[in-house]
C-alpha cells in the first residue's frame, strides 16, 4: 500500500509539473497583423484584416499549440482609396467573396505541429472561412515574443468561386487567382 501511495503522488507530482510548464500566451490584437493579397490576370490587391483574439500555447520555449479568431468586417483594401477603395472592400465582404454581414470571423486553430529547428516549426492547422473548415499546412518561426508565417488559402475550397478560372470559362483578364496570400506576425 505504500508503494502504491508513493507512485500515485509521484503521478500527481509528474502530471503538475507538465500542467505548469504549458503557457497561453494571448496575442496583442493590437501589434499583430495579417496582411493579404490577392492576385488577377492584369494585377492583384492588398490589404489587410484585423485579429479579434488569439492565443499560442507553449511548453517551456517549443511551440505547442495556438487559435486565432479573425474580424472578418475589418477587412481592408489598402492598395486604393477613395472609391475604388470603397467598391472593392464592398466587394469583398459581399457574398460571392467572404459575405461578412453572416459570416462575422474565422479561426485558425493548430492540430499538429512539428519542430523543423529550434525556432522553426511545421503547423498543420484548421481553418475556418464562411462556416468550411479545411487544413492547412505552414512554417512558423517564433522569436521572443514574435511569430511570423506566410502561406497561401485556396479560397474556392471555401466557396468563393467568383470569377476563379477553375470554374468558369471565358474569363479572359477577368480571371482572379484561386489562391490569395497571407502575411502574419504574432505579438505576444
């Protein structure tokens, strides 16, 4: 019985010791971005997106998890101004794009993640766009309290189809990228 008692404390002991080293660390929504472009046959557009909150988990200093939620109405164009600005960012959160009045955030949530080098990591992530959820894989390096990645979405995995050469014909130079391009640092 006394063995029994000294190998459920060190159990306990283990299990606590792993509890405390974990840290969620919230991100700063004010210091952290996420700058995208997209891309057409006669040029491309960029902008940016706002974070609503966000979180990176990690176990002494190896990244161990993270979630994101993304304020999918702050979406901006910043390449224009004035009224194209206007009609294009219009453009953007109507329904044949991102249809922001119903579909308010996504998230990005990390599943898998594996260390390349010692600052460097493989994530292989959920993301969620206009309610479909679909993985994607990207590199990560954390520095100090900064993380940085870039990786590209498909957007028509997330029915946003308009004007994608994958689905109609005849587009000529109306044609838009099925992949758009994001650029994220993390300030934690």
């Amino acid at each position: 019985m006394k063995n029994f008692k000294t190998l459920a404390l060190a159990f306990v002991f283990v299990l606590s010791g792993a509890a405390v080293s974990a840290q969620t660390k919230k991100i700063d929504v004010s210091k952290s971005t996420i700058n995208w472009v997209g891309k057409k046959v006669t040029g491309q557009h960029s902008g940016t997106v706002n974070f609503k909150d966000g979180a990176v988990v990690f176990s002494g200093k190896k990244l161990k998890g993270g979630s994101f939620t993304v304020d999918m109405p702050s979406l901006n164009a910043t390449d224009l101004s004035g009224e194209y600005q206007t009609k294009l960012n219009g453009h953007l959160k109507a329904d044949d794009f991102f249809g922001t009045d119903k579909y308010q955030t996504a998230t990005l949530v990390f599943k898998t993640i594996g260390a390349k080098s010692a600052d460097l990591y493989t994530v292989t992530a959920d993301l969620t766009i206009k309610g479909i959820t679909n993985p994607v894989t990207f590199d990560v390096a954390v520095k100090g309290n900064t993380a940085t990645t870039a990786f590209k979405v498909d957007r028509t995995k997330y029915n946003i189809k308009y004007n994608s050469g994958s689905f109609f014909e005849s587009l000529g130079d109306k044609t838009i990228d099925d992949n758009f391009e994001l650029s994220i640092v993390l300030k934690f």
